[in-house]
C-alpha cells in the first residue's frame, strides 16, 4: 500500500520528481555513511589510552608515550603519535597537519550534503513553476470542465514537486548541523590535546629534552 501511494504521489509530481528523487537518494546514502562512520569513530575514542599517553608525557617519558600511542584508533591519540614521531617540521606544524587530516576524514561529503539541502527545494520550485505553467498552457486547449481538472493538476503537481523538495532539505538540515556539531568537538578535543602536548614539551625543553633528537632518534627506530 505504501508504496503503490509513493508511486502514485511519484506520478502526480511530474518529470521534475526524478532529479529530486536522485538528490533524495545521494543525500540518505551519504548522511548514512557519515552516520555509521561517527558510530564507528565514537567507539573508537578511548580516554583511557588517551590519559595514558598525556600520563607519560608528563613524567618525560616520551618513549611510552611513542609506544602507547602507536597504531591507536582514537583521533586525538593518532595525532599525538603523529606529532612526536615526524621527523620534518616542527612538532606544532606536525600537530597540525594530523589534526587537519583527522577533520578532513570527519568532514567528507558534508559539502555534498549542503549542496543537495539547497538544490532539492530549489528542484521543488521549479516543479512548481513548470506545474502551473503546464495546467495554463492546457487551460486554452480544453473546456471549462476540463480546464478547472487542468489546473487542478498542475496545482497538485506543483505543491507535490514542492513538499518533496522541501521534505529533503528538512531532513538534510538535521543531520548537516548534527554531524557540524560532533566535528566541532573532535575539533575541539583535538585543539585540546595538542596544546597540552606543546605545553608538556615545553617545560621538558627546558629540563634538557631534545624534542628534534628525539624524533630522529623514534624515526631510526621504526625504519
């Protein structure tokens, strides 16, 4: 039954519902798998290995701190690895481009989302626009009977077009500023984190800690 009436609701929309059902199509696929990809990364977050890797930093030992953080599935704890076994660049530049590659990942096909929250409404507008057009065109080519049945299905057909794209970009909205708001905490969590990292080396600096010698040293070790 249902879906003999979204056949039918598919029907009555006119040629412009296939391109809005191509776009409704993209965009619940890719707010799917941006769904089981933050599932998959909130699983992944462990603030144990996290507060153990800050842990041994804070007593110099860095060489733990190496260890414990290698092959980790937690972001923050990928960029601290990052950070302190990169050999080129300073330890904040190396901070950096981890954290950046952490929140392209969590920011894939977010530009596509967008798009099709402003294309599906603007779709439903032209389905409108076509809609009416088509019930006045026929409007001269039928009775007066059959006109008023004519513009009652291009009405039918534009408001149809128009429900459709809206729905979509109701729907796009929601998940857009959902998954906005969970990547401003990872950047969060990760802005955090590497400040922290900074601060710890700093003031091992200044007790006789080479941080440059030390990712050579790491470096010639994993080669």
């Amino acid at each position: 039954m249902l879906a003999n009436t979204v056949a039918e609701y598919f029907t009555k929309g006119g040629p412009i519902m296939y391109p809005i059902v191509a776009v409704a199509i993209i965009i619940i696929a890719v707010t799917s798998e941006r769904g089981i990809f933050w599932f998959l990364l909130g699983r992944r977050r462990d603030a144990k290995q996290l507060e153990g890797t800050l842990g041994a930093m804070e007593k110099n030992d860095f060489k733990s701190a190496v260890a414990g953080s290698k092959s980790a599935k937690d972001p923050s704890v990928r960029m601290i690895y990052h950070g302190l076994t990169h050999v080129h660049g300073s330890l904040q530049g190396a901070l950096q481009v981890a954290a950046g590659i952490e929140i392209k990942r969590a920011g894939r096909f977010m530009a596509l989302i967008d798009t099709c929250i402003t294309l599906a409404p603007l779709l439903g507008l032209l389905g409108t626009v076509t809609g009416i057009m088509g019930s006045f065109q026929k409007m001269g080519e039928s009775s007066i009977a059959g006109a008023m049945t004519e513009i009652q299905g291009g009405i039918g057909e534009a408001l149809i077009a128009t429900a459709a794209g809206l729905g979509i970009a109701i729907f796009g909205v929601f998940f857009l500023n959902f998954y906005n708001e969970l990547m401003e905490k990872l950047k969060f969590d990760l802005e955090t984190t590497a400040t922290n990292v900074e601060v710890m080396v700093a003031r091992a600096k200044q007790e006789g800690f080479d941080p440059v010698a030390f990712r050579r040293q790491i470096a010639a070790e994993l080669l």
